[in-house]
C-alpha cells in the first residue's frame, strides 16, 4: 500500500495521469507530501501534495501518487 512508504517530504509524481490531466496540472510534475493524515485511529490515510504553481492538493489518497526514486 502506498501510503506506508510515503513520509512528509516526499517527492511524488501522479500514478493516476488521467487525475493530472482533470487538476491541470503537467503529467510528469513532481510534487511533494505536505502532510499525512489519519494514520492512527481507524480512518483510511490521505496526504496533502505540493506542485508547484497549483494548489495544494488536501487529503487526497495516497494511490493516486507514486514516490519518486
């Protein structure tokens, strides 16, 4: 599962493309995780992801993104 190798700071870039294309945001942009919430407590995980020029992207699931290498 992704979010369980994804940290805050992490660069990213979108797994979901067809995601990218509707945020109009460039395909291959690397963003990077603002934050993780609700690791603890039942609730399923969600980041906040940085791109540059856009807004930040708030509590959406980690599968959507990819960890850059």
């Amino acid at each position: 599962m992704a979010e369980a190798t994804m940290t805050r700071g992490d660069e990213v870039v979108f797994e979901r493309l067809d995601l990218a294309d509707v945020l109009g945001i460039w395909r291959n942009a690397k963003g990077r995780i603002l934050g993780i919430h609700g690791q603890e407590g039942g609730t399923s995980p969600t980041v906040d992801v940085k791109f540059d020029g856009h807004e930040t992207l708030q509590r959406y699931l980690p599968d959507l993104f990819r960890r850059v290498q």
